[in-house]
C-alpha cells in the first residue's frame, strides 16, 4: 500500500527531516517555498497537540467526494491559509473516477461508424 503525500511529509517531520518534509510539500503540491515552510510548520504545530490530527477526517470527506468541506475542515482544525489546505486536499488520492475508459468507448464508436457505413453502402446498392 502507497503512502499518501501527507502521511509522508507527517513521518518526515517526526524523524526531524523538515527539509526534506518541505521538498516533499513542494513536490506534490506545486507550493512556493513559503507556502511549503508554512504547511510543514503547522503540521510540526499538531503533532504536538495530541488527539488535534485532523487527516482521518479530512481524507473520508475527500473519499466522499467533498472536497470544499474537506479544506474548510481543515482550515479550522490547523488554521492553514485557503492555499495551503487546497494544496494537502489536492495532494490527497480522490475517489476513483466513474467514467467509462476512454479506449472502450472509442472503440464502441468506431463500431458504430462502421455498422453506419456498411448499412449506408447496402442501401446504395
């Protein structure tokens, strides 16, 4: 089992590996230094008020696809910025997308198209 991006950078900042727990904010968010600096911290800031984690709660509203809540949630459980929670809830693994594959109904298209031009050739002849 893959572990997630904040589950990581929580593990990184355990082991007193902040720079690293950075680069690794940086890396799966897109976040500026500054914002990165600001996110490890405030996690640095949590891990040391026991019982504060808000991540389990966090990752089932995001597994049930709502994502606004989960960063508002988030917000005021750390007191993270509009940027910095958008940024953790999008580093997150979101609910697997219903949509067909895109390879199966290409190929039900051209299925179709080609029924179409046989049926059309049939009748023109």
């Amino acid at each position: 089992m893959t572990e997630t991006a904040p589950t990581r950078v929580a593990d990184l900042i355990r082991e007193g590996r902040k720079i690293e727990a950075i680069k690794a904010v940086r890396e799966q968010t897109g976040a500026c230094l500054k914002d990165a600096l600001h996110a490890v911290e405030e996690m640095e800031r949590i891990g040391r008020s026991p019982g504060a984690d808000p991540m389990p709660d966090v990752e089932a509203l995001v597994r049930e696809g709502r994502t606004a809540e989960a960063i508002a949630l988030l917000r005021d459980r750390t007191g993270l910025g509009l940027k910095e929670a958008t940024d953790v809830v999008d580093a997150l693994p979101s609910p697997d997308d219903p949509a067909p594959p895109r390879i199966a109904v290409a190929a039900l298209l051209a299925a179709m198209l080609v029924a179409i031009g046989v049926l059309t050739l049939m009748l023109l002849v």
